[in-house]
C-alpha cells in the first residue's frame, strides 16, 4: 500500500513536471516513506535565461542579396 502511495505521487510529479515543461530546472527525489526532496538546478537556470528569447535563424541568402536585418524582416513577416 505505502509504495502505491509513493508511486502515485511520482506520477503526479511527472505530470505537472510535464505539464509545464520544468523538470529540468530540478534535480528531486522521493524516499520510501515518501518524503520529496528537491533542488533547483540553479547553475541550469542562469544558463537559460542567457538564452531565453534568443533564435537561431537560418537562411540560404547570401550576404549580398540579403543583409542580416532584411533576414529578419522577412521571418517576422512569414510569422504574420
């Protein structure tokens, strides 16, 4: 009975992990009494938010046909 608990609670876990894409900003545990441990991977989370927001842009214009604005000019009016 207690390891159906603990089983349950590490698949409630792994829902809301899922469900809002966080896992990887956690490192966490839970032991056979079912008590949860956990830790946020802090070094992980100041390497994302350097990169939050920014793109990868990939094009096959050369430099002279197209400079690197008029790229991203053009991306932003295929999203529109």
């Amino acid at each position: 009975m207690q390891y159906r608990i603990i089983s349950l609670f590490f698949d409630r876990i792994g829902i809301i992990f899922e469900k809002y894409k966080i896992e990887k900003f956690f490192t966490w545990t839970v032991d056979e009494i079912g008590k949860l441990d956990w830790e946020l991977k802090k070094d992980f989370i100041e390497a994302e938010k350097k990169l939050d927001g920014c793109y990868v842009i990939k094009s096959n214009a050369t430099c002279k046909s197209l400079n690197k604005q008029e790229v991203i000019v053009h991306i932003q009016l295929i999203k529109i």
